[in-house]
C-alpha cells in the first residue's frame, strides 16, 4: 500500500542499478520518499534507505556502485548503515 506523500523526502540516486538512496534533507519526522514510497523510521540527513528487499550477503549498490553487502535481511524502505551492512 502507498501511502499518500505529497511532500516526501528528498533524495539522490544516480544510477539504475542502485538499491539504495541518500537522503538529502533534515525531515526525519516523514514517513516516506518524495515519489510515495514508504520509508521505516526516522532516518538522518545523508543516509541510506533501500529501495527494494535486500536479501543477507547481496551487494549494497550506490552511485553504480558496489559500497558493501548486506549482514542481514534489509526490508525495502529501511535505514542502510552499519548495523545491516558492511
């Protein structure tokens, strides 16, 4: 289900085969991206979501690019950082 998210979060991503995007705002208090997905939590400036289900030991994929792989199961929508990835 979409939520409706008229002034979501804004966000960045650079190339097609991301499976993350970086916030680019302060507004931890909404729920969901700027194009209505649903977003887990209060997220900070500058980190990652998951764009889509992120299986234990696939590849984390920002700017095209390889910057680590998944600790554990990641849900789409949820905060990317240390705690799920390395």
């Amino acid at each position: 289900m979409q939520l409706e998210c008229p002034k979501g979060r804004r966000f960045l991503m650079l190339d097609a085969a991301d499976n993350v995007v970086t916030l680019l705002d302060e507004k931890s208090e909404i729920q969901c991206l700027d194009n209505g997905m649903v977003i887990n939590g209060n997220i900070p400036f500058g980190h990652k979501i998951s764009l889509l289900p992120i299986a234990r030991g696939d590849a984390i994929i920002k700017y095209g690019v390889r910057i680590g792989v998944a600790t554990s199961f990641i849900e789409k929508g949820e905060h990317v950082h240390v705690h799920n990835c390395e």
